[in-house]
C-alpha cells in the first residue's frame, strides 16, 4: 500500500504560532545543548586530561536517555505534558545555572562535571519523549510530516552550529559562559510552552501507576505490528549509519590530514544536506510510500559511506557529507512519522520512548562495533563494511512495512457502552474474563478466525494478558472470544483506548454474526478467597 497523506508545505507547521515559537526555542535549545557539549569537553581535557575522563563526559550525557526514556514517556502519558515539559525545563535550567555559577568561580573539578552532565542527560530524557509526543498536537494531521522534518531539520542545524559558537565562545570567555548560555535556552523553551493553552484530555479513570504504564507501553509495542516494523526498521539503519558520526573526528584527522575547522566544516556540511532534505521530504512523499523513502535514502547514504571511506579528498568528502545529511534527515523523519501515526494520544509518549531507547542504543552500538572494526583494520574498511551492512538491512527488514497506517483514524471512539453493573464492582478486582459469543455462519469459519486473530492484537495490546477463540464442537457456527485483564480497572481502560481504527475492524468482526440481537458479552470477576 501507498495511500500516504496529503503533502504539506515544507513550512506549513511555522505557520502555527504555537508551534512556530516552540520551533524556534527549541533550535536554541539545541544549540545550548550542543554548546555545552563541547565547553564539557574542553573543560575535562584542563581537568583530568585523560581519554577515560573526556569520554565519560559523553556518557554522561547519554546514557540518561538510553536508560531513562521508557519510565519518562511513561510519566509524559500519565500528567499533563505542557506542565511536565515546563518541569523538565527547569530542571536543566537548574543544573545548567549551577554548573555554569560554579565553573565562573572556579570550583568545578571533574567529579562535579560529570554530575551536572549527568543531570543534564536526566533532564533531556525526561523532555525528549513527551516533546514529541505534543507535535501532533500542535499541527494538523496533514502536516505532521512537516513538523517532524523541521524538528530533525532544526536538530542537524543545531549540531552544526552549537560546536562552532561554542568554540569562539570557549575561546573569548571560557567554559563556563558557554554554560551559562546553555541555561538561558531553556527559559526560552519554557517561555514557548506558556504560551501553549494545551486542551483538556477528560477522563473519569484515575491516572496509571508509573510500572504499570511502563509495562502498558511495552505491551503496547509487543502486540503493535505497525510500532514494531518501526523499531526493527530503526534498528536496522542506525547501527549502521553511527559509523559515520564515530569515526569522522578520525577521518579529518588521519585520513584527509585536516584539523579541526574541517571537523566542523564537515558538520555544516550535513547541516545544509539536512535542511535539503527536509525540503525535498514532502515532494517525496508524494511520489513514493515511506518504505520506498527509507529504502532509497538508505542507499543513498550506504554510497555516501563508500564515497567517505575512499573519496581521499576534502572536496568529494564534504559532498559525501552532505549526502548523508540527506539521507540522515530522510530517514529519521520518515521513521519517526510513521511512528507518531501508529501510536494513539494515550500511549504516544511511550512509543515515542522507545523510538528513542533504539536510536541511542543503536547509534552507542554501532559506534562501538565501528570503532572496533576500524581499530583492527582500517578506516576505510569498517565504512565500507558498514555500508554493505546497511544495504543488507533493507533486504533483511524488506516485510517490516512503515507507513501503511498513516490514513488510520487513531482518535478514542467511545463506542463502547460500560458494562451492566459497572458502578458496583470495585475498579482494584480482578482478574477480569471478557468473552464475546458469535453464531457465524460454518462455511465462513476460516475467514472469521482470520479476521479475528487482527482483533486478538487490539485486545493484547490494549491490556488482555491472555485471548483465545473457542468453537463448539456441538453446535458449528458457535464461535467464543475469550480475553482476560489484571482488573476491572484495566478493563474500562480498554473502553477508552479503543480507535476508530479499531472500531472498524470489530464492526467487520460483528458483522459476521448471524441474527438480528448483537453477540452475546459477559463479564466475569474472579472472586478473591
């Protein structure tokens, strides 16, 4: 299937003054964050300038989202997201303001750099998933493309420009005021996010547990076959495609003999491949399905890798670099679509969590992989092998479609009716057993187990723990679905969650149901002992 959206304007979403502001604090924001990066850096090298030092600097600030983006998407799904937004903010405001005040007075040493680091990474991770999860609520539908490729598109320009300001910066006033500049970007952020009046999402359920959203969420994406081609997808690119960021510091420097401002000549130069990119998204997807986007930009960046690795000049490596920005942006963008359009308002943030989780993992693995290859044979080896991995990824991953689900309806339906009794049975009893009896027609048995094995995938990814479809040995055409939840509780959580999207495909298993009154539902509640 093709059936994509409409296309929008590359610019469409800045004309939506909420999201053109948060756009705009967000670029700064990444801009600081890329700042600080390099100020980090540069300050452990005067601290404790040893390789383990400087590297754990990095993992600092990483490891929070690898480690951290599952439980916070959680959190993103269960408050409100403006004010959780606004209290991740101010915690890395926080932290940036301390470091930046204790840097200026001298008192920083190694140990207390890699604390406010590490409190950094805490702060993005909590920000990252929920960030995401607010665009499609920022933009109309038809536009989400749009709005996905300018957030990537305003990332790559930050990580283009940051480690330049942040050099002049470190240069002329030190690390320290490049902290302090980092503080200041997020009160801008926090600024935008006042101006969002974000629309009340009503509920009569009291909010989940944090454990039990996390395991909601990984439930969600275990029975969710449109997330999952997603995950393996991203799998399947970033590890691969990490060799170029892990070992371009070595390529400028031992390859092409250059220095440092070829290093960030070549980061600009991903940076004008990027905003191409994003501009030359909406005519592509257009034109061909996100699988075929993903595939191409793919190739095109597994060539860029070959022309990287044996170009042996700076002119034909700058062009390579701004290849894969093009096909950095063109992917990112296309996966992280379709992965907001498989995932419905009450578990986006989790989904988008888990997007995250593999994107780092996947990148920190990849570089590992890659540094090891090139550490034991050569540069041009491992980006060559890297790309040949990457075009075996697309052959390996060819039946994990992305994008067939973006005209899917995944707004709450609100077509079930509360079960008989509902008010008098406590929400904490449990477990539940749901079962739904249908009198089909024999002839058509085949065709309805087929049908009904899509509608076991709502019920598991929407909180059944077991599901099964009995038939009657003595009475053919009586068919019993059979679904089990932890709670009562849980189960009017199934009432709530359920699409249109789903609607349509229970109204498709009903209407083999023989006879005018509807399938007979019973629910059952264990009685505790």
């Amino acid at each position: 299937m093709s059936a994509v959206l409409a296309p929008a304007s590359p610019w469409a979403p800045l004309r939506n003054r909420v999201f053109r502001m948060m756009w705009i604090a967000s670029l700064a924001s990444n801009i600081g964050t890329w700042m600080h990066e390099v100020g980090a850096g540069w300050l452990m090298t005067s601290l404790a300038p040893d390789p383990l030092m400087v590297a754990l600097v990095q993992a600092a600030a990483t490891a929070p989202v690898f480690l951290l983006a599952l439980p916070a998407g959680a959190l993103a799904d269960i408050v409100d997201r403006r004010r959780y937004l606004i209290v991740s903010q101010l915690w890395m405001l926080v932290a940036a303001t301390l470091l930046g005040v204790f840097t200026l007075a001298g008192a920083t040493n190694a140990a207390l750099l890699l604390l406010f680091t590490f409190a950094l990474g805490v702060g993005r991770a909590m920000m990252m998933p929920a960030w995401g999860a607010v665009v499609p609520e920022l933009v109309p539908r038809s536009e989400l493309a749009s709005a996905i490729a300018l957030n990537s598109m305003g990332m790559n320009a930050a990580r283009s420009m940051g480690p330049a300001l942040a050099g002049l910066i470190v240069a002329s006033a030190g690390p320290g005021a490049v902290f302090m500049l980092n503080a200041l970007s997020f009160l801008a952020v926090i600024a935008a996010l006042k101006t969002w009046q974000r629309a009340p999402q009503p509920s009569e359920l009291p909010a989940e547990r944090l454990l039990g959203a996390v395991r909601a969420g990984l439930r969600y994406a275990r029975h969710s076959p449109e997330l999952r081609a997603v995950l393996v997808r991203e799998a399947a690119f970033f590890v691969f495609a990490s060799a170029a960021w892990a070992l371009l510091p070595l390529i400028v420097r031992q390859e092409l003999q250059a220095g440092p401002r070829t290093y960030g000549l070549f980061l600009a130069c991903m940076g004008v491949g990027a905003v191409t990119g994003a501009l030359l998204l909406p005519r592509l997807h257009a034109r061909a399905s996100r699988d075929r986007v993903v595939a191409g930009a793919t190739v095109l960046h597994a060539l860029a890798l070959l022309a990287l690795a044996h170009s042996g000049s700076l002119v034909a490596a700058g062009a390579a670099m701004v290849l894969i920005g093009i096909a950095w942006i063109s992917v990112v963008s296309s996966l992280m679509t379709a992965a907001q359009t498989a995932l419905p308002r009450w578990v986006r943030a989790r989904g988008l969590a888990l997007f995250w989780v593999f994107f780092t993992g996947g990148m920190a693995a990849g570089s590992t992989l890659w540094g090891q290859v090139a550490s034991s044979t050569d540069i041009p080896t491992a980006l060559t092998a890297a790309a040949i991995g990457a075009l075996a990824g697309i052959v390996l991953t060819r039946r994990y479609h992305i994008g067939r689900h973006d005209v899917a309806d995944l707004s709450p339906s609100q077509h079930w009716p509360n079960p008989t009794g509902h008010d008098d049975v406590g929400r904490d009893r449990g477990p539940v057993m749901v079962t739904v009896e249908y009198r089909i027609d024999p002839a058509r048995a085949t065709e309805f187990t087929r049908l009904l094995q899509r509608v076991r995938r709502i019920r598991r990814r929407d909180g059944a723990f077991m599901w099964e479809l009995f038939s009657d040995v003595a009475e053919p055409g009586r068919m019993l679905e059979c679904f089990m939840v932890e709670s009562w509780l849980e189960h009017l959580r199934q009432h709530e969650r359920v699409t249109v999207a789903d609607r349509e495909l229970l109204e498709a298993a009903r209407a083999f149901h023989l006879g005018d009154a509807p399938p007979v539902v019973t629910h059952l509640v264990a009685e505790t002992r």
